[in-house]
C-alpha cells in the first residue's frame, strides 16, 4: 500500500469508530459488561472475550470500507492497526489500569464522578478509546 492519504486516514478512524460504537454498546454481552474489570481470571477471560469480538467487528468494518472503496490494506499494517486497538482496548476495559492512569494525569477526581447525568470514568474510558482508534487508523493507513 502506498503512503496514506489524509481521506484513507479519516475513512479509516470513521470505520474503526463506527465499529467502536457497535461493538461496545450492542454486541458487548452483559455478562462481558459486568465481568470485564472483576480481579482474577473471571474478568480477565471475559475482557479477553470482549476484545475478541470488538476486534472482529473491527476487521469487518475496515474490511468493508477497502471492499467498498477500493482502498488498498497491507496485511501487516492492519493486523497492526487491530493490535493497537485490541491491546489498548483491554488495558481501558480491565479498569484498574485506566483508573492508576487517571490518578496519575490529575483525571482521578473526574473519573470518579458519576452524578447529574455524568460518568467520568465511562467519558475517560471512550475518550481513551477513540484516541487509540485514530492512532490504529494511522497504522493501518501506513502513514
């Protein structure tokens, strides 16, 4: 594949994003939902499950953007560019880790606000999200 384009770029993260939101919020089971950030093996099998199909749904989304376009992907980029995601992913999803990172950027007091219509740590979860899927964008781009 040739250097990315800022368009390939941007078709990229739109369909990581778009897979992002279905993933998360309507193929994630609630056995996933509930279990994902327990200690012990329990919850790490169940975020490793979770991962498991939001990367699934990832490829697809990708897939269909390169069927439909005709943008040209490199093996190697987008299992990359799905690493990327799928790690980072289960890093936020685990909770303790985004928590400690939270706590350490001076986002701890927001991530533990959940009032008035606001969940800190849900926003801070998402917000971690989208800003891997554009850097797993850049990858699978190769730029």
């Amino acid at each position: 594949m040739a250097a990315a384009t800022a368009g390939d770029v941007a078709a990229l993260f739109a369909a990581l994003f778009v897979a992002h939101q279905v993933a998360d919020h309507w193929i994630q089971t609630q056995h996933q939902a509930d279990t994902k950030g327990t200690a012990g093996w329990r919850g790490r099998l169940a975020c490793a499950a979770h991962v498991a199909t939001y990367t699934a749904t990832a490829l697809v989304a990708v897939l269909a953007l390169a069927w439909r376009t005709g943008l040209q992907l490199a093996p190697g980029a987008l299992t990359a560019g799905l690493a990327v995601s799928a790690i980072t992913h289960y890093i936020a999803d685990r909770r303790d880790p985004l928590r400690a990172i939270a706590d350490r950027t001076g986002s701890g007091v927001f991530y533990r606000v959940n009032s008035g219509g606001i969940n800190g740590a849900y926003l801070l979860d998402q917000s971690w999200h989208i800003g891997w899927l554009f850097v797993a964008a850049l990858v699978i781009g190769g730029a």
